[in-house]
C-alpha cells in the first residue's frame, strides 16, 4: 500500500474540494449581488421569516457558516435582534443540506467538462454576469473532480484491517462518531466540506450508513466554530447568538444520537432507491429540518437560556426609524415634525460617531471602533428612510412655509450623513496609526485634542439650533467655524515647522493633516446647518 499516494491524493482532493465549494459561494454571492446582508436584515421579522430567510440566503452563498457569521455580524451592529438570528441560524442549517444533495448526485466522470465549460464562460466572455456564471460552474466541476480525487486515493484503505475495525467500532460508538465529526470539521471549518468527505468514503464502501450518522451530527457541531470565531471581541448580543448555534446543533446530537436506530430505519424508509451518498443527503435534511421544527416554537426560551450563560448588558442600536409613521403622511405638517425628530436623532448618532471614532484614535478601544461603525451605518440607513419619507411628503400639497421648510431638512440630512462619514474617516486613519505604529509628537496630540473639542461643540451648537430654532447656539457655530478654519491653518505650519526640525515623521504627518481636514469639513457641515436655522437655504 503507497501511503504517500493516499495521502496526496487525498489532500489534494480536498483541497480542489475545498476550492471548489468556496469558487462556487464566491460566484453565487456575486451573481446574487449585495442585497444578501439586506435581505437578511428586512425579512427577519419574526422567527418563521428568519428560518425562511436563512434558508435562501444559504442555498445562494452555498454555505451555513457564511450566512451564520453574516446573520451574528448583523446583530453585533444592532440590526438584526437576538430572536430575529436564531430563526437566521435554524434557516442556515437547513440551506446548507442543499451542497449534500448536489454532492449526492454522482457526476464525477463529467466533472471535466463542467469545468471547461465554466473556463469558457470566465476567459472568454467579457459580460460580468457570464463571468460570475463561469464562476459557479467552473467552481461545482471542481468540486466533483476533487470528491473524485479523493475517492480514488482512500480505495485501498477498504482493506486495511485498522481502517475496517475503525469504522466497525463507530458502528457499535456512536459517541466517538460524533467526536471524529466535530474535531473534522473545526479543522476544515466546513461542515459542506467533511460531509462530502463522508459521502466520499461512504461511497467508497468504507464505511456503512449506521456508523456514518453519528460522524454527520458531529460535522454540525463542529461547523458552528467558525461563528464562535467570529463573535470573539464582538457584542454581548453577537456571543449570544454564537452560542445559539452551538446550542442547537449540540442538543439536536444529543437527540439523534439518542434515538440512533429510529433515525436509521427512517432514512432508510426515506432513501430506499438511492445511493448511500444520497442517503446521507437526506440524513443532513432530516437532522436539521426536525431540530428546527423541535426548537422554533422554544426561540424565546432559546435567547433567554443564553442570556443566563452569558451575562451582561446589551447595547443595543435600534437600526429603524423611530419616528417615521406612513400613517401620518396624510397630514404632512404633522409628518415633517416626525421627521424633524427623527433627523435629530440621526445628528446625534453623527455627533457620537465622532466621539466614539476619537476615543478609538487616542486610546485603541476596540468597543469604540465597532460602536463608530455601527452608529455610522445607522446614519446611512436613516438617511436612506428619512429620504424616502421627506420625498413622500413633498408629493402632498405643500403650502410654501412647509415646501420651503422641506427642501431645508432635505439638506440637513445630506450634512449630518457627511458628518458620519469624515467621522468614519477618522476611524480609518486611527486603524492605520496602529497598524504602522505610528507615533504622534506631543504637540500634534495636543493640537489635535484641541481641534476635536471644538468641533464637537460645533456640533452640538448646530444640533442644538436645529432643535429649538436657536438662533444665538447657531450664530455661535458660524464663529467656531471659522476659528476651526484658523486652527487648521496654524496648525498646519505648525506640522510644516516640526517635519523641518524632524520632530514629525511623514507618515505621522500625514494622519495629522488628514484627521485635522476631516474636523475642518466637519465644522462645514455644522455651519451648513446653522445657515439653515438662521436664513433657511
């Protein structure tokens, strides 16, 4: 027996596998553009839609894993609840048995041609679409060529008697079937992965379905390390949902395990005319569509149980309009004051955004760094509904005052967005400081600390004109602006001066001017909407 051979071919299949699955997800989430994250934040408003949802958003990515860390990344930015991603993850489990079906239908020996058809579509044909189409079927052909690949190499450990005695004893251990799954499949990190892997040697005759079930529930267990993963230094909220997924595929083992010789008979009764490896493919559905059904009507309980487990406050960013009623548009006096409200809101969230990406760049809070983040993206999507809202105001009979006070709060919303967006900026140039270890003199952190006050003033001045119509908070934000514009300038020879005595590195330089032109633009958006207050354009 040429151990060197069985091993390269199969580390070589599974890695052609393994290429294949994740060229084939890259392809489908481009094909399907990217309105997959959208899609699992607005259709998720109760646990069924969420199941449902999660369902489709697997068959598209062709991996449970990467709709579980989308659906976990969604609530560690507040907008997807705890409830809401449970259902996400129960849905994911359910998509994911799609790959064990396609893997089911045996078409290794045309896995060739699938792949020169899809070498076609990618260098050949200029259209993105067709190219992204290449993609998914350039990636399914490498997908059977590998499963092939490793088929061919593990056939003669059929008779090699550790090998006959190992899967005889997972017959007669379904727990130790259960361990090799989970251990498999964290290496991997794909339960698509080692589940083709068994449905390979299953194939093969290396192992029979009874011993093959346990090492299935085990690949579900294991698969949900990547989402534990990927909430490490995430939300409250985010671990939670983590534990959510280990919780359920864990309990759902420890049930099937338990009733091992009724799950047998049954995908027996279900696969009764089909290939061992289509058997396992319904052994895959069958585990998670039950575990589903088990656990949907308990999701409440679910999210409290792992909110004992894991204590702590959630802050939570509502990433919905508050104030927004369609309702009210009937009466549009009524809906530009909730609207007024709601733009309020969304400067707030700007002005925070800005603090939060300062303590960020002066003391490395990672918490704040995501929070930045997280407000931000509520600023965009608050800025897309605000919109959407004030241009369904103005299609109503306006009288003059309203039209003209509409057209101002159109503005105002443009401004507060940019706000958001140069805070994010600062954001970005605090990750690039400590990727390069750069290092400030003491008189740019002191400079900088200087301007930051000011400009956050500027901001609450105008926030505060806004609010209450004050005139005298927004003739206040004209005068800080233009003391912002002289900071700048001063502050910039006073950079130009440090480089000349080399007390200034350039790359530090460079932040320094960055961070100090994105407070200057900021105090410009303040006074943007302080000349709203004071002459209304």
């Amino acid at each position: 027996m040429n151990w060197q051979e069985i091993i390269f071919y199969f580390i070589g299949g599974l890695g052609i596998f393994l290429f294949g699955i994740k060229f084939m997800s890259d392809g489908l989430q481009k094909t399907a553009g990217d309105k997959l994250r959208g899609l699992l934040a607005k259709y998720t408003s109760n646990p069924l839609m969420g199941v449902l949802t999660g369902i489709v958003v697997t068959i598209l990515l062709q991996t449970s894993t990467g709709t579980t860390v989308m659906a976990i990344g969604l609530v560690n930015a507040g907008l997807m609840t705890l409830k809401q991603a449970i259902g996400v993850i129960m849905g994911a489990n359910i998509g994911t048995t799609m790959t064990a079906f396609i893997i089911g239908i045996k078409i290794e020996k045309y896995a060739l041609p699938i792949i020169a058809v899809g070498a076609f579509f990618l260098f050949f044909l200029r259209k993105k679409t067709y190219q992204y189409m290449g993609q998914v079927i350039f990636g399914f052909g490498m997908l059977f060529l590998g499963l092939s690949t490793m088929g061919e190499g593990l056939k003669p450990l059929r008779e090699l008697p550790l090998f006959v005695d190992l899967t005889v004893e997972l017959s007669h251990n379904p727990v130790l079937g259960v361990l090799v799954g989970t251990v498999f499949t964290m290496i991997v990190q794909s339960s698509s992965a080692t589940i083709g892997v068994l449905q390979t040697i299953a194939d093969e005759g290396m192992i029979e379905l009874r011993a093959a079930l346990p090492v299935l529930f085990g690949d579900n267990i294991g698969t949900t390390i990547t989402a534990v993963l990927a909430a490490i230094g995430a939300s409250v909220a985010a671990k939670r949902a983590a534990l959510v997924h280990v919780t359920f595929n864990v309990i759902g083992t420890i049930i099937f395990v338990t009733a091992l010789p009724l799950v047998y008979n049954v995908v027996l009764w279900l696969g009764s005319d089909v290939n061992i490896r289509m058997q396992i493919a319904y052994a895959h559905a069958l585990f998670n569509v039950t575990n589903t059904l088990i656990f949907l009507p308990f999701v409440s309980y679910l999210a409290l149980l792992v909110s004992k487990m894991i204590p702590g406050k959630m802050e939570e960013l509502e990433f919905r309009p508050k104030y927004l009623d369609a309702r009210l548009l009937a009466t549009p006096s009524v809906a530009l004051g909730q609207a007024q409200h709601e733009i309020l809101r969304m400067g707030n969230f700007a002005r925070e955004t800005l603090v939060d990406a300062v303590n960020y760049f002066f003391n490395k809070d990672e918490r704040a760094r995501n929070m930045a983040i997280q407000k931000e993206e509520l600023i965009n999507e608050l800025d897309r509904k605000i919109t959407e809202y004030m241009v369904k105001i103005q299609q109503s009979a306006l009288n003059p005052k309203e039209s003209a006070k509409a057209s101002v709060m159109m503005q105002t919303i443009n401004d507060l967005e940019r706000i958001g967006d140069h805070a994010e900026n600062i954001v970005e140039l605090a990750e690039y400081t400590i990727t390069n270890k750069i290092a400030f003199s003491t008189e740019a952190l002191q400079e900088m600390e200087q301007m930051i006050k000011l400009t956050d003033e500027t901001i609450s001045h105008a926030l505060q004109a806004l609010e209450r119509d004050d005139h005298q908070a927004a003739k206040t934000v004209l005068e800080n602006e233009r003391e912002l514009d002289q900071m700048e300038r001063r502050f910039r020879k006073n950079h130009i001066a440090r480089l000349n005595h080399n007390l200034c590195s350039g790359n530090a330089g460079a932040v320094f001017l960055d961070v100090l032109s994105n407070l200057e633009r900021i105090g410009d958006h303040s006074k943007n909407i302080a000349q709203y207050v004071l002459y209304g354009e």
